[in-house]
C-alpha cells in the first residue's frame, strides 16, 4: 500500500510540474500572467493497479493480525495445560511422600526395639543420718525385632506426702528429656541390648537426701509416700529418634497378715527399716 501511495505521490509532482511549466512558457508568449488550474487523471490501468496492492496489503494485514491472535490462543492453552500438569504431578508427588512416610512408620513399629523393665525391692528402705534409701532390682528387655541403641537409663526416689497425677507426669518427663540429652551427646558411650535376651539384673541404691525428709517431718507427720522414677531412653538402628519407657512407683507398707492389703505411708523415724517383704509398689508405665 506504501508503494502504492509513493507512486501516486510521484505522478502527481511529475503533471503539477509540466503545467506549471507550459503555463509559464504561455505567460512568457502573452506577456500576461495568467491563472492556472490544473486537474489530475489517472488513467484506468493505475487505478486498477493500486486497487489490487491496496486488497493484497489489507489480505496480508489481516492474516498477520489473525496468526498473532491464534499464537496468542495457543500460547494460553498450552500455559494452562503446563499448570494443570504440575498441579498432577505435586498431588502425585505429595501423595507418594505420604505414602513413604507411611511405610516408613509401619516398618518402624513392625521391626522396631521395644524395652521393658522390670523393678523390684532388693533390700529393706531406711531411714538414717543420710536420708531415706532404699534398694531396687531392675531388669530390662528388648521385646521387639531389632536391636535397641543408646541405652542409657536412670532412677531416682522423691519424698512427699502424697502424689498427683500432674506431679508424677512431670518428674518423669524431667528425668527422661535428662536421659535424651546424654544419650544424644554420647550415644556412642552407652550399651545395646539386643531383642529376646533378658539383660543381667542391675541394682540401684535411691535416696532422698536427709534434708527433704526433714521438711516432711517439721510439717508435723511422721509419715511419707516415696515415689521412685525410673526412666530408659534408647534408639533403634533405623533411624535417629529416641524412644522412652518410664515407669512410677509408689512405696508404700502394708502387713501381710492383713487380708485387704491396704499400704500405708512409710514411717519417718531416725533409725526405722522396712523390711522389702513389706513393701508394697504401686507402678505405672509410659511408653513410646
């Protein structure tokens, strides 16, 4: 279509141009000036001619106007196409990461060490110038499929006049985050029990210091209930996390010779000695 114009353009100037220069030669001849009008005429073949560019340049206007429109639609289906597809493919990937959590954890609980412990009275609880002791027994097992390790464990005795159930919850939370944090710093430094094997019966001397058995008695009793913590933290060879059996005992006195078998609080005499045969444990686990 420029093309077009530009050749029109020119035609034009060229007839302009020759009768400005016949009017001046005729001007010259009269010596008169005269007025000139000059009128412009195509003939047929140039207008036919710039009537075929003008429809061949709209044609092909009108083509790239419709390519760019479709390259438009098809960039945007494809651009919603992608997302659907990586919407698929983070639904597949998260349910196949659950999926492997999920087996994970079964195989974890299926071969995973569980250990127990059993504890008993060894020796009589007395009471003398360093507090209240006493002897426990404890044997532990690994009752599971693999074996468990970082064992480490503890077990401490307290002294009060009676247990909440809060109370008891969190002294042996305390004493078990105690046992995790040794068993994560020197994990190394400690023993592995395998499964199916009772370990060789350990025992532990407990004492509530001379001091806390004091404040019981200046509160004007003469008898208390020790509670005896006992915690053992260990790992299994699957992976990092530390697993727990915490068991809570009670101490209390009770005489065989009566049937119901009601305990009573253990006397706080200086120099009293309760014999294990009288000593009766009231215990509670916790396990994970």
């Amino acid at each position: 279509m420029l093309e077009s114009v530009k050749a029109i353009k020119d035609l034009v100037r060229k007839e302009a141009k020759a009768t400005d220069e016949q009017n001046k030669r005729q001007q010259v001849r009269n010596g008169v000036p005269s007025e000139v009008k000059a009128e412009i005429r195509f003939d047929e073949q140039t207008i036919l001619d710039a009537n075929v560019n003008n429809r061949r340049n709209y044609r092909l206007q009108n083509s790239i106007r419709w390519a760019t429109w479709c390259a438009f639609a098809a960039a945007l289906i494809y651009a919603t196409i992608a997302a659907l597809q990586f919407n698929e493919m983070q639904k597949a990937t998260k349910s196949t990461g659950e999926v492997a959590t999920v087996a994970a954890k079964q195989l974890d609980l299926a071969e995973r060490p569980w250990v127990k412990m059993s504890i008993s009275p060894s020796g009589p609880l007395k009471f003398d110038q360093y507090g209240l002791t006493a002897q426990i027994r404890i044997v532990t097992q690994n009752s599971g499929n693999s074996p468990a390790v970082s064992v480490v464990m503890k077990s401490e005795m307290l002294l009060d006049l009676g247990w909440q159930e809060l109370r008891i919850a969190e002294e042996r939370t305390r004493l078990c985050g105690e046992m995790k944090k040794l068993a994560s710093e020197n994990r190394e430094e400690f023993e592995t029990v395998f499964p199916g094997t009772e370990e060789t019966p350990k025992f532990w001397n407990v004492t509530v210091p001379k001091t806390d058995v004091d404040k019981i008695i200046q509160a004007g009793v003469d008898r208390g209930i020790p509670l005896i913590v006992s915690c053992v933290v260990y790992r299994s060879t699957f992976n990092d996390t530390f697993h727990e059996t915490a068991y809570t005992s009670t101490i209390m006195t009770f005489d065989p010779a009566q049937n119901n078998g009601m305990g009573m609080g253990i006397p706080l005499k200086p120099g009293s000695t309760t014999n294990p045969e009288r000593l009766l444990l009231v215990s509670q686990t916790h396990a994970n």
